[in-house]
C-alpha cells in the first residue's frame, strides 16, 4: 500500500529499551491518519481536473460561493462566471450549504 513512501518513524524508548507497545501505538496511529487523508482525498480528487477545465479563478470562485463562503461567484472582466455545464458538474460535487 505504501509502496515508494518514506514514513518518518519515532521510536519509542523505556529504560533505555524499545517500546514495542508504544511502537505498535505509534504505527496504529500513523495508518489511522493516513487512512483519514487518503478518506478525505478521494473525495476532492475528482473535483481538481473541473477546476481547471476554465480559467482559474472562475471555477474555485462558483465552490466558494455554492457553499456560501463567498457572497458571489462573480470575476472582473476579461473573466466571466463559470459556464453552466461546468455548473453542474461542480454542483455533482460539491455540496451547497450556508458558511457560518
């Protein structure tokens, strides 16, 4: 699974001798991270080819604002909104809501 990946190891010591308790811990913890960032990504991992499909900013500009966190997905010209049919591929993805 981590094949190619470096994971930085701290190895935990007791009197002087490892703790393979605190080891086995340590280990546990770091793949229940690394299970929760892999969780996360494959959730926006579909959503970065969309957001460069049309000049940037336009199309972070109409997430922001679908999820309320910015008062509107306008741009200053030469740049306009998003076109409707990246609308509603971004709107598949990202989730509407009130910011607050």
């Amino acid at each position: 699974m981590f094949s190619g990946v470096w994971l930085p190891i701290i190895t935990p010591f007791v009197n002087g001798e490892v703790d393979y308790t605190g080891y086995e811990r340590l280990l546990e913890h770091y793949l229940r991270a690394v299970q929760g960032a892999l969780k996360a990504w494959s959730r926006l991992e579909p959503m970065i080819p969309l957001l460069f499909k049309e000049p940037n900013p336009v199309p972070i500009k109409h997430c922001l604002w679908r999820q309320g966190l910015i008062a509107s997905a306008e741009c200053r010209l030469p740049l306009t909104r998003v076109s409707e049919t990246l609308a509603g591929e971004l709107d598949r993805l990202v989730p509407a809501g009130v910011a607050g």
